[in-house]
C-alpha cells in the first residue's frame, strides 16, 4: 500500500468536502495527520460494512465505541478493530479479515492490525509474520497503529519475540527495522511501559547493535527514543553501551543516535 502523494490540508477546516467524504467512505488514503485525524471513523466503519454486506455487525461495535471513557482517535481506532474481530469470530467470518488488510483506506488497514493482536489462535511468530506487512506499509498511520497493536503479545513473549525482532534488524527495509526497536520501546508511546526491559534493557541488546549505525534517520531516532526511554531506569546502562559504541563506530549515523539516547541524562 502507498502512502498519498497529495500534501494534505494543514488544518481540518481546510480539507475540501469532497476529500473529506472521500476519506469517509474509504476511498483514499489520508494524507498527512490532520486528515488522519479528521477522518469520522464512525462513518467510514458504516461505510465498509454497507459495501460488504455485514451491517448486522454495526451496532456491537458503536456500542463499544459510545462506552469509551476517552474518545481519541487511537482508542476508537483499537476498539473498532478489536470488536470487528469479535464479530469475525462469532460469525466465523474469517474472510472479512482479508477486505481489511487489502483496503485501499489506511484506517482500515489499521483495524486490520488489532485482529492480529487479538487473534489467540496465532503465536507470536505467525503474528510477527502476519503483522511485518503491515509494518512495511508505506502509510505512516497504519507503521505507527501495527506495533501497537502486537506489544502485549510482544510482551507477553518477550524473549521469543526480540529473537525474531533481531533479524527483522538486519532487514533490507528500514520500515521493518524500526518496527523491531519501536515495538519494545521500554516505555513507549500511549502503550503499557515493557517492565521488564526498564529494568533489564540488555535483553534488548541483540537488536540494538545491529542497529548501531543505521542509514535511516527514521531508525536512528527509533533506537535513540529506545535508549532514552531506558535511561530512565538503567541510565549506567545507557551511558556504557554509548561510550562502547562512540569507540566502535565513528560514523555520523551512531553518534546522532548517542546525542539522542543521552538527551535525559544530558540534562
């Protein structure tokens, strides 16, 4: 799936109506965040329902989404693609799962990313292989939602998973590299803190090295935020494995990194 090459409006009162109801019924990709945002996910839930004949499964899952204690987009988000695969399980309508995953609307990819992490039938490595699609997709949206929708898996199996995770490092595709640090981020972003890695951060190890020196900006600032957030708990940690990797690696890409996993203890 390829992300918009449109620019996006910079602000929701900008969008055009004809974008917006074309955001709404799904189809086309959001452009930027401000139409990520701006897209009624209600509606476009109706309208994905409507045009595969499942409508019976609506009601269930506006329900869930009117009991939200907070409304925001990602808890919307979760909660719709949580209780689509309920309904997928109660009706054994396993088909539907692919609609989703193959939609040309990127929120709708995203829901497609919590089935995975709900679906217990999968272990954490037929869901890591189900999922890396998904952490390839060029859209920003659906990279950012899929690791966030396999942590408690992730987590729930750590071991095995930073296994796996460190030869995802090694992969041609940065996408899929930063997948394998953002996904275990000791503390993370609106997700659960990984206790265990705030306190033990060199189970992480197998990953980070080979990520080191990363040519994409987009994985160096991944395992920077990974090393930051570890300072936070284990900052003699942090700052050992900096100062061995500023004498193993002179390149610009590791020192970018080490500015970044020391920002906290900078201070």
């Amino acid at each position: 799936m390829r992300e918009s090459k449109r620019k996006g409006a910079r602000s929701t009162k900008d969008i055009p109506v004809e974008i917006q109801k074309q955001l709404d019924r799904g189809e086309i990709e959001t452009a930027n965040l401000v139409e990520w945002l701006a897209v009624d996910q209600r509606l476009l839930l109706e309208n994905l329902l409507i045009e595969n004949n499942r409508t019976a499964y609506l009601a269930s899952i506006l329900s869930k989404i009117n009991d939200l204690e907070k409304k925001t987009v990602n808890t919307i988000n979760e909660v719709i693609g949580i209780t689509i695969f309920k309904q997928v399980v109660a009706h054994n309508d396993y088909e539907f799962l692919k609609v989703l995953t193959n939609h040309k609307a990127d929120l709708i990819r995203c829901w497609a990313t919590y089935t995975i992490g709900q679906d217990e039938r999968l272990s954490i490595a037929e869901s890591l292989s189900r999922i890396q699609p998904f952490a390839a997709d060029l859209h920003f949206g659906v990279r950012e939602i899929c690791w966030m929708a396999l942590r408690n898996k992730i987590t729930q199996n750590l071991a095995e998973s930073i296994d796996i995770l460190s030869e995802w490092a090694t992969s041609d595709d940065n996408n899929i590299r930063r997948f394998a640090t953002e996904s275990i981020r000791p503390r993370g972003v609106w997700c659960r803190h990984i206790n265990e890695l705030k306190e033990k951060p060199q189970l992480a190890l197998p990953i980070l090295e080979r990520l080191k020196s990363d040519s994409a900006r987009y994985v160096q600032d991944s395992v920077g935020n990974w090393l930051n957030d570890a300072s936070k708990s284990q900052p003699l940690f942090v700052e050992e494995l900096c100062k061995r990797w500023a004498n193993e690696s002179t390149t610009k890409e590791t020192a970018y990194i080490i500015k970044k996993a020391l920002r906290t203890i900078n201070k």
